[in-house]
C-alpha cells in the first residue's frame, strides 16, 4: 500500500542519526552512504535526492546534511504516521475488545439468572411431588375407610334386610 513497515522506519531513522555527525566530521564525505564503497546492503538505499558524494565541490555536505536532514523528517513524518495508525487500530480492538467483554459477561448473568430459576422450579417441582406423594397417601387411606365402612354399611343393610324378612 506504498507505506513503509514501522520497522523499516525505525531502523533508518538509527542509521540516519548515526551518519549524520559522522558525515559532519569527515567534512561533508559521507562514503558510508555509498554503496560502491560500503558493501553493508542495510546501508545501499539510495539518499532520496541526495548528491553523489565522489563529485565533490563546495557545498556538497552542506547539500548532503539537508538532503538526510529532509530524509529524516520524511521518516519522521512516516513513522509518526505509522504510530497513529498503530495507536487507533490498538485502541478500536481494544474497544471492540470491551464490548464482546460486556456481551459475555452479559451473557453470564443471564445463564446464571436462569440457572437459578430452574433450581426454583425443580425446588417448587419437588415440593409439590412430595404434596402429591402425600396426598396419594391420605387418599388411599380414605378409600380403605370408606371401602370398610361401606362393606360395615352392607353388612348392616343385609341384616335389616334379614330381620325385615322374619
């Protein structure tokens, strides 16, 4: 996308500061920057617009200070780029981060509030059980009374009916 890695910048940005006063106290001869000389490729990117320094003549490092100090400031200015768009996409997770935070502890206190309702009605679903368990109990106790006091009732009812019948 034409934009340059933050660690790219940074490790420009090192070199530059280290070939800046070494270029000023060689007088202007900056022959670490050139890569016919220096073979280390970290150091073979070419100066954006800056003189070759084999040509010599006035001025030529007073033209190759302005030419690194416009470099570093280009870098700069990428890099501060680079750092901003770092610091809003970490600060848009981070708040994306919060919201689904929110949403599952949401989410918890709703499975919790539910948990807690079926351990109500189980709790009520036993309860009533039990009732019923008892009920059934008096229930079957008061069709045995009243199976005996029906069979004592027809008892009876045959010896009216016998003693009618004399």
């Amino acid at each position: 996308n034409g934009r340059m890695p933050r660690a790219q910048i940074l490790l420009q940005l090192r070199e530059l500061s280290r070939e800046i006063p070494s270029g000023i106290a060689s007088g202007g001869e900056t022959t670490e920057l050139d890569p016919r000389r220096n073979p280390d490729p970290r150091r073979n990117r070419p100066l954006v617009g800056a003189a070759d320094p084999t040509e010599g003549g006035e001025g030529g490092g007073a033209q190759t200070i302005s030419k690194l100090e416009e470099q570093v400031a280009t870098l700069s200015e990428a890099l501060a780029k680079t750092q901003l768009d770092s610091r809003q996409k970490s600060e848009a997770a981070g708040r994306k981060a919060e919201g689904l935070l929110e949403r599952a502890e949401a989410a918890e206190a709703e499975v919790l509030e539910r948990m807690q309702l079926i351990g109500d009605y189980m709790a009520e679903a036993e309860t009533a059980n039990s009732k019923v368990g008892l009920l059934e109990g008096e229930l079957s106790e008061v069709r045995r009374n009243y199976g005996a006091r029906i069979k004592q009732l027809v008892g009876a009812a045959k010896s009216l009916e016998d003693e009618v019948a004399r």
